[in-house]
C-alpha cells in the first residue's frame, strides 16, 4: 500500500480543515504577490469604470454616485492576465489541492470580492455552491462526458487570498466550522439556523489565505471602515473519477486538469 506524502500541509491541518470546513494559511502570499495582484485590480478598476460586462457585479446601492464602486470581478484568471494565470496554477497552491482533495487538480472557476470603504455591502448567510458540491447544469456536463456522478460526489475547495488585513470593521468573511458536515440548504441560508456563539470571524492578514469548503456556512458584514478589503477567491474540484475532462471546450476554465494523477 502506498503512502501519501503531503506536499505542503501538514497531516493536523488536513485533518483540521475537513473537521471543521476551513483553514487558515498565515503569510501565504509574500509582499511582491500582494503589490501586484493589487496593482492588477487597481487597472481593471479603472476599466470597469468606462465598461459594462457580466463578469463586473457593482453596488447597487453605493452612496458614492461620482463612480462605479465594484463588487465582484468574475473570472479574474480570465480578465486579469498573466498575474492571475499563474496564481492559479502555483506550485503551493496545487499542493494545497493535491493533500485536500487528491488527484487530479481540476480548476472550477475564480473571482474577486470586493468591499469598498464604507460602502461595501453584507452578503448573506449561504454555502457558495447551493445546488451541490457542483452545480446542477456543472453535473449535467459530467454526464455528457459519460459520468453518473451526482454533484454530491465532486466536492469543490475554494482558497481565498488576502490583499488587505481583513478585520470585522471591514467586513472579513465569518464562518460556523463543521457546517459543511450538515449537508446541502437553500440559498441564502435561514438565519434561524445560525447559533452566534459557533460563528469564526476570518480576522487575516494581508499576505494570508483562507481555504474553505463549498458546503461551510459563511457570510460577510457590510464594510464600516475606511478600509478597502480585497479578496480573489479560486476553486478547484476534486477528481471527478472515470471522467476524461481534458477534451472539454468550456471557455471559462471549469474542469480544466491542472496538475495530473500520473
């Protein structure tokens, strides 16, 4: 029998993050990595002022009316360019996927949420993919490449990167650890099942990474301080056993082997 040899986590916070749903990566990212990606964001912040796109989500409700005031940017490995294309494809962070969820590495997708200084609105209490560990139309593609895999067998892990220190005041993103553990709700989530004393805030520091998993109980307060809080978010899916993926032509990335099991 073989022995897994772990690439970059330790076999306590394998343990840790599919006990309680999450875990926190402390300097994960060195200064240069934060400087650029903001420096990338910065840019496209700027275009997205002059551009309506679906992949650009704004505040609906920003009190600053002399700009577009960004939400979320979908598919920042797509919009973003070089900086991006290789975040996704690190070395440390498919060895992160690899001791989570095996082999082969499969991109799902990417995106930066945003909270602007006082103006960056709550998100509500949900699991980001509602539907199941994949999405309903994501298992009908599975079943075309000849998979009978329910959603519920292709779990997805998201690692979140802190471009600035996540606080409260903010809005850091908070969680209920092992909720993931309790199956699939409705989005948004009943707050009637929310117990405040088991709630985590995510208090991280620029540099810092959160992993989560799909299913785990999180949400976000509005954004109080004068602090803005940037965070890309990538997912990747775990094996989708006896399905050939490679020959997908999605042009958003989804399924995509980026480190192989031979």
């Amino acid at each position: 029998m073989t022995t897994y040899t772990f690439k970059h986590l330790t076999p306590e916070q394998v343990d840790a993050f599919w006990l309680d749903g999450y875990l926190i990566l402390e300097n994960f990212l060195d200064r240069t990595d934060v400087t650029t990606l903001r420096a990338s964001i910065d840019v496209l912040t700027d275009w997205i002022n002059t551009t309506e796109h679906p992949s650009f989500q704004v505040e609906a409700e920003s009190k600053d009316r002399e700009k577009t005031v960004i939400r979320k940017i979908s598919s920042i490995h797509t919009h973003g360019g070089a900086p991006w294309e290789q975040l996704m494809r690190r070395d440390d962070v498919l060895n992160v996927m690899e001791d989570l969820v095996g082999l082969p590495v499969q991109f799902h997708h990417s995106k930066v949420m945003m909270k602007a200084p006082y103006d960056g609105s709550k998100k509500e209490w949900h699991q980001d993919l509602p539907q199941g560990f994949v999405t309903q139309t994501e298992a009908d593609r599975l079943r075309q490449l000849g998979s009978d895999l329910t959603p519920e067998q292709v779990p997805v892990v998201a690692i979140q990167y802190y471009l600035d220190d996540a606080t409260l005041g903010n809005g850091c993103l908070q969680l209920v650890p092992g909720s993931h553990r309790h199956g699939l709700f409705k989005d948004p989530l009943d707050e009637s099942l929310i117990d405040a004393r088991q709630v985590v805030p995510a208090e991280i520091s620029a540099g810092g990474a959160l992993l989560f998993h799909c299913l785990t109980w999180h949400h976000s307060a509005p954004n109080t301080s004068p602090l803005l809080r940037r965070g890309p978010v990538f997912e990747y899916m775990a094996p989708a056993h006896g399905v050939d993926l490679t020959q997908n032509n999605f042009d958003d990335g989804w399924g995509q082997i980026l480190r192989n099991g031979v």
